[in-house]
C-alpha cells in the first residue's frame, strides 16, 4: 500500500505551529537578544579596527537626510572631518564652527552609525528644550525613516518581539532596542545652575557614546554631567563629538580649543608665493591694525571696539563700496588672493600655536589623514581633547563681499563674527567704557541737526518708582535703509529722573511733543497693560506705546506677541534681553549718544545717571547688575531703543513679519 504524503506546511501553518509551541515568544526573544549581542560585538571591533573609513563609508552608502537625500560632499573639507568624526580612538572631539556648516547633520549620521551599526546607546544633548523640539520630530525622526540600515533593525525587532520599537517623540527613540535619549540642559531654576545639578533631562539614562550640540550655551559643569552618563561604557574609548559656534574667548568652546592636545586647522599654500598657513578669517579675510589704546600702549586689532573690522582684503581702496564690493580671501605674506583651487587643496593638519588668526605653517606638520592612521595602527586611544576648526572661509557657501557688508553694517556684531566667520571675540564684554562714555557728555551735535527726526520715551518700573528717559532722535539724510537709519542715528538725551506713575507719561507727551514711547511690561503689567491698550499706535498719534518683555529669544531681536490682561488682549513685544543693552552701549562706543553738559561720574549716587550707565556687566547671554546697584536709566535708554526699532518695521505695507509667540 503506497505510503500517503503528508500534507506539507505553509508558512502561515509553521508560524500557527510556533506560535502555539511558544505562546510568550520567548524563543524568538533570546533568539534575536543573541543576535544583537554577536552584532555589537562585531560592529564594536570593526570601528575599532576600520575607525573613521568606515565611518565615512557606511554615511555615503546609507546615510540619508530627513528629505530622503543623500549628504553633499562638494565642501573640501567634509571627508577628511568626518574621519576624524568617526574614529573612536579619538575619545573626547570639540568643534569650533561658523553656521550653516553641517555641523548638526553629522552628529545625526553619527547617531545613525552607532545605532545602525555598533549598537550601543547614545545620549544627544542640546541646549534648550526647544531646540531639541525642533530638531527631533522634524529632522532626526525623518532622517530614520529614510536609512535603510536603521528600517531593517525596526523591522527585525517588530518580527522576533511582536511588538514596536519605543518612540517618545521627543524624549527616547530605539532602534532594534538600542536606546537613543535627547536631554537638554538648561535649567529655569537659577539655584540649580550656580550649584551646576543636572537638568532632570540628564539624569537616568546610560549613554555609551554622546553627542553634544551648541555647548557653547551649556550650563557651566553639564558637559562634565553628560559624560557622567557614559560611566558604563565597555569599550576601550568614551566617544564624545561635541561642538558649537564660538563665544566669547574664555567660553567653553574657545578653552577647550586652547587646552586640546591637537588643533586640526585647513592648511593651504599660496600659488604665488608658496607660503604655507593655516588659514583663519583673522589675517586671510580680515587684516589687522595696531591700534593705540587708552593707557598709550599699542595693541594688535582686526575688529574695533565696535566689532567691526578695521581694514580687510580688497582690490579698490577709493572708498568704502568700492572696498566692500572687491573683498577677497588673501595670503597673509604676499597678500594676494588665495585662489579656489589653492584652498580646495588644503588639509586638516595640527596647529601647535593655537591661535585666533591665521599663521604660518608647516608644510610636513602633523595632518589630520596621519594621525587618524596612527591611532588605527597603534590601538592606542587619545584620551584629551582634540579640537578641529572648521574653515568657514574655505566654504563654498562663504562669499567674502557679502560677509565684509554683513560685517560693516550689523547691528549685532559679536554675532555676525561668531556665527559668520566661527571666530572667539569678547565684543563688549564687561562693563562700558567710562572715557568712552565720559566722551558723550556735552558732546555736540552737527550744525544741520535743528529739528528731531523722533522724540522718543523709555520708561523702566521700579518696586518703588519709575524711571524715565526723553530722547531726540535725528537719523542720517543718507541713508534709505531703515535698519541703518536705527543704527546710525545719533541719539540725545533731553531728560532723565523718576516719575511716580504711567499715568504722568501723559504730561510729558504734551510737554516734550514725544511720538514713540517704550515702556517695561515688568512687574506691574497689569498696570502697563492697561496704560498700553490706551496709546495702541494706531489709535493714537503722539506718545504710540510699545510694551515689553524681555526674555531669551534665539536668532531674534524681537517679536510680536498678544497677551491676556485682565480678560483683555494687549500686544506685547518679546525682546531678546540683551539685544537693546547691547545697542545701547554700541551707540556709547561709537559716539552717537549725546549727554547733557555738565554731567559728573558721582559713584554710589543712586540719582547719578553715568552711574546707572556703568553698573550692569555684559556677560555670556546677559546683563548682569550687582545686587543693590541700579541701572534703571539704563534700561530706560534700552526701551528707546527698541521702541524706534519695532515703529520703523510695524509700519503698515514694510518691514518685518513675525509670528506670535503665544
């Protein structure tokens, strides 16, 4: 009797069949933790081995952008910082970085690799909440969805454990189980940042590589606090990839810089003369001036007291346009222009002088490319810091006539070199200059200045009073541009003293003839709000009011938001805090503001107005005042300010748009 076949198994009737073997799945569990093992273990000793080549390699095969595309390798210097990114031996990485560089999207393919490939957690840590908001959801979720190594994880890990990888929107994400935690670490408790406790963001979760962005704005001590959460790291190195636009010297990107055991800086060769330097906007792009100070000595300068630049490359010297408009990147020898070809055909090689602002170098120093292969053939990890600077002038992107006009005509100028050229500058910091400010005093206007342009009011609360400013504003015939008649408009005080309340505005609106008037929404805004919904500016047409609050806005001055006051909406401006301080001091320095004659520097003196002018000192992101010192008059100045700025771009068919903050 012919034996009967057996009917044969689909694979729906072996999964059916499994699944009833072992309810739990707790085969398929063990099954693919022993698979994740092997795989770290593998992926562990090939970059160890590999280093940044694979790096490199696996990003330009994989890697892909939250649009679905590919990176662009045009800039010269992207592969050889990506090597560097991505070898491990290379512990503890700072960068020191203009914007629109790249920066942000090689920290995401960074995290991409080690999730993907050496699957182990990784910890990203931002600034501030909202920045993390903003780059999570938006970028780095979508960047995933388009990496074809990190779909396959997902997918592996949703057929042996039934179930999805976490996705907390902003907070976790995991791929194939392999945790990756954004934490921010600011702080809005003041006790916790001076006593430098982390954010609860920072705390309880383990990282064994971790990424930091914008360090430069950390807290002090939190970049000690990140790399806290790496103490359960096995591997034979920690690896942290750090890095930020440049504060002020002394910050913490500029100390690590200094204090690193290598500096990797584009070094190039001149076609003309054959010099070798590293090439830095100090001394390529800018040229610098000896500049004698207040005490008689000389000092060495490319920006002004100001923060604009003293003199720069140019093929026109006739007058400033035709300066501005023949701006190019030179040779700090022969001072002729380094050519694209020249700077496309640099390299990363250390800089032992550590310097802001380009020098000479060696042309057999150490390179980038040789000490990445020396730490691959040695097995022996860097545990100090290495830094590399990334030439901002060495950009495609960067477009020299362009960046001398941004330069000349800023109104923030630390920002427009920290940002716009990458560079460490301490612009004002400290407290403002007294021979500078002493210079103001009695300083007499030009003989065509008759009749002001503005008559404008600042007004500062106080617990016990307020205080108030009248100002003439006369803003220069020359010019058509409204940001540059803001800016170099000279400004002179009429009046200074207390007032008892809002209300008495009105006296001197009649008095003083004044049109703009700036007032602080702080403390009493219910106050300042009502006084506010009665002079809206387009209701009436002497003494306009413009509410403020000054809060931390990023790359804003201002922007216009609608609160709720006592069941009433009233339009109030968020400013950036230091912004009109900053203005301030900026009009001291370059001799636009003019005080009344016969003014003494009184210390102590409370009523004294130089001396609420020279209380408060410029700090990394702030003002600060000394305890029991006073700078009303000062922020008074500060509301003039801003209330021209926001008047000149609400106007009705120009100016800027802004969205609501609420």
């Amino acid at each position: 009797m012919p034996a009967i076949p057996l009917p044969r198994l689909t694979a729906s009737n072996q999964q059916a069949i499994a699944k009833a073997n072992d309810p739990m799945g707790m085969e398929g569990r063990r099954s693919f933790a022993n698979e994740m093992t092997k795989a770290r273990a593998a992926g562990i000793e090939r970059w160890y081995r590999e280093g940044g080549k694979f790096f490199l390699a696996w990003v330009k095969e994989h890697y892909r952008r939250w649009t679905g595309e590919p990176l662009n390798w045009d800039e010269p210097y992207a592969e050889e910082a990506y090597l560097l990114r991505g070898n491990p031996w290379v512990e503890k990485l700072m960068e020191e970085k203009g914007g629109q560089v790249g920066y942000s999207e090689s920290m995401i393919a960074i995290a991409s690799f080690v999730l993907a490939v050496v699957r182990v957690s990784v910890g990203y840590g931002f600034e501030q909440e909202r920045k993390m908001r903003d780059l999570t959801a938006p970028r780095i979720q979508p960047a995933f969805s388009h990496i074809q190594p990190i779909q396959q994880l997902l997918l592996r890990y949703k057929d042996a454990l039934r179930r999805e990888d976490t996705d907390s929107k902003d907070r976790k994400i995991t791929v194939g189980a392999v945790p990756l935690t954004f934490f921010y670490t600011s702080t809005s408790s003041a006790k916790t940042s001076q006593e430098r406790q982390a954010p609860a963001s920072m705390t309880s979760f383990e990282a064994w590589v971790v990424i930091g962005d914008e360090v430069e704005a950390w807290p002090t001590g939190t970049l000690d606090i990140a790399m806290e959460r790496q103490s359960a790291c096995t591997m034979p190195t920690k690896p942290l990839r750090a890095g930020s636009t440049p504060g002020a010297e002394g910050g913490i990107v500029d100390a690590q810089v200094k204090g690193s055991k290598y500096l990797f800086q584009w070094r190039v060769t001149c076609p003309h003369c054959q010099t070798t330097q590293f090439l830095h906007p100090f001394g390529n792009f800018l040229k610098a001036k000896d500049v004698e100070l207040e005490d008689g000595s000389k000092e060495r300068q490319f920006i002004d007291i100001t923060g604009r630049p003293h003199d720069w490359f140019c093929r026109n010297q006739t007058d400033l346009e035709s300066r501005t408009a023949t701006a190019y990147v030179g040779c700090i020898e022969c001072e002729e222009q380094l050519t694209w070809e020249a700077i496309a055909s640099g390299c990363f090689a250390d800089n032992p002088h550590r310097s802001q602002e380009a020098v000479k170098a060696d042309p057999d120093g150490l390179t980038l490319r040789q000490l990445c292969d020396r730490v691959l053939q040695e097995r022996l990890p860097i545990h100090e810091w290495v830094a590399l600077r990334l030439p901002r002038v060495a950009s495609k992107l960067f477009e020299p006539v362009e960046r001398i006009r941004k330069l000349t005509t800023t109104k923030n100028p630390a920002d427009a070199i920290q940002q716009g050229l990458g560079v460490s500058v301490s612009i004002g910091m400290g407290k403002i200059s007294l021979p500078r400010l002493l210079r103001c005093i009695g300083a007499p206007l030009a003989e065509e200045l008759i009749k002001p342009d503005l008559v404008v009011m600042g007004v500062d609360q106080g617990t016990a009073a307020n205080w108030a400013m009248v100002q003439h504003w006369y803003l220069p015939t020359d010019e058509k541009d409204l940001e540059q008649q803001w800016l170099k408009a000279h400004v002179q005080v009429v009046w200074y003293g207390q007032i008892a309340g809002l209300d008495e505005i009105d006296d001197f609106v009649a008095r003083y003839d004044i049109d703009l008037v700036g007032i602080d929404g702080e403390p009493e805004i219910q106050t300042a709000a009502a006084y506010a919904r009665k002079h809206q500016p387009r209701k009436v047409k002497k003494g306009k009011v413009y509410l403020f609050d000054q809060v931390h806005l990023k790359g804003q001055e201002w922007k216009e938001t609608v609160r709720i006051s006592q069941k009433q909406k009233v339009k109030m401006y968020a400013m950036h805090r230091t912004w009109g301080l900053d203005a301030v001091r900026d009009r001291i320095n370059r001799s636009l503001l003019h005080l009344p004659a016969g003014l003494v520097y009184e210390p102590k003196d409370p009523q004294n107005l130089l001396y609420h002018y020279l209380t408060s000192e410029r700090m990394q992101g702030k003002w600060a005042e000394p305890e029991g010192e006073p700078d009303h008059l000062m922020h008074a100045d500060n509301f003039c300010q801003a209330a021209v700025h926001v008047n000149f771009f609400t106007k009705k068919g120009g100016g800027l748009s802004f969205s609501s903050m609420d």
